[in-house]
C-alpha cells in the first residue's frame, strides 16, 4: 500500500521537473522530505533542497503548501494531498523567529 500525490511546480521549479504537474506514489510514512529525494531523483536542483537541515533554510528557496499550509521537512504526507512547490517571494532570505510567529498567526486565523 502507499500513498498517491500529486506535485504542482511553479517556476523555476517547473522546468527541472518537466512537467508543471506530477503524480508521485510514495510509502505510507513519507515525509516532504521523502518526497524532495524523490523528486532529486528526476532533477539535480532539488539534491540541496532534500538534504535541508532546518525547514527555515528550505523555506528561503522553496516554499512547499499543502492546503494552504507550509509543510515543514519531517512532516507526513497523506494520500491525494497535492504538494504546491513555490519560489519564495524574497529568495534565500533567512526567516526569522518574528516573521514564522507571524506566518504561523495568519495560517491559524
């Protein structure tokens, strides 16, 4: 058994992939994470972005939704979950503590 995706890539992020939209089957546990290897698999551009140590670090280069949330690296995927994989508006900036507790307020709201 596993769990089906489906993957929406924006640019820049859409070129390396291919395709603008991508069904990806994956374990029952996986996690963003699980699903930026995969997705290296296919393109080199995400090798940096799968071996993140902090989600803060990825969310400078990538932002990655699922139902309007920001998913963080460790966190599990469900099946028909459709992962949004967005460029950050300020790119490669830190995200700071205030700005997460803002962003958290919002989601929240």
């Amino acid at each position: 058994v596993g769990v089906r995706l489906q993957v929406v890539a924006y640019p820049p992020y859409r070129a390396g992939l291919g395709a603008g939209t991508l069904d990806l089957d994956v374990q029952d546990d996986s996690t963003l994470r699980d699903v930026l290897r995969q997705l290296a698999d296919r393109s080199r551009e995400f090798e940096p972005l799968a071996g993140a140590a902090k989600d803060e670090w990825l969310w400078g280069q990538l932002l990655v939704h699922v139902r309007g949330e920001m998913v963080r690296l460790d966190q599990r995927l469900h099946d028909g979950d459709c992962l949004e994989l967005l460029p950050p508006i300020a790119g490669g900036a830190d995200v700071s503590k205030e700005l997460l507790r803002r962003m958290r307020t919002v989601v929240v709201r």
